[in-house]
C-alpha cells in the first residue's frame, strides 16, 4: 500500500527533511495502477468528474479556504493543509510536451 501506518500521505513535505515543496500543488490524483506515459500526457490537463474507472483519490484543491481539502473520487480520504500551505485563485498551467 502507499500509505504508512497512520495512513498519512504527504505531498510537498518531506517528514524527513526541512525541505518543503516552493511551488503549487492544483491536483493529485492516485490510481489503482500503474499508469503509462501516454495516459498520464493524454490526462494531466484534463479535470475529472471523480468516478473514472482505477481512480482512488482525487483532490482538486478547489476550496480556496480553511485546512480541509475534499476527496472528489467519493472514496472519502479528505487532505489536511499543515505547515504554511495556503490557498491560492492561482491555477498553474498545464505542462504539455
């Protein structure tokens, strides 16, 4: 599985390390499998509905406010902010090569 005992996933932190992430998160999906390059190109700059077929979790980071970030695939794995993360209207563009 991907989560630790407690069931925490962190993205932008290391537990570790002082090293935090100096960008912006705008979406994180988890999938039931492995996916292939061609799918993950064919799907970064798509918005999803939550209940495509394989997708676990899915937080768009949409609330723009508070410390709760809700999971859109309906499976119930709600995100905490921690630490100085914050909410931006600011929505990064999307990568294509």
């Amino acid at each position: 599985m991907l989560y630790d005992a407690n069931h925490q996933l962190f993205f932008g932190a290391d537990k570790l390390a002082s090293d935090d992430l100096d960008g912006c998160l705008a979406e994180i999906r988890i999938w039931r499998t492995a996916r292939t390059e061609t799918q993950v190109k064919s799907d970064m700059s798509q918005t999803f509905t939550g209940d495509e077929p394989g997708l676990m979790d899915y937080w768009r980071f949409a609330e723009g406010s508070g410390t709760t970030a809700a999971d859109s695939s309906g499976h119930g794995f709600i995100g905490t902010l921690t630490g100085d993360a914050s909410w931006s209207k600011e929505i990064p563009p999307a990568i294509r090569r």
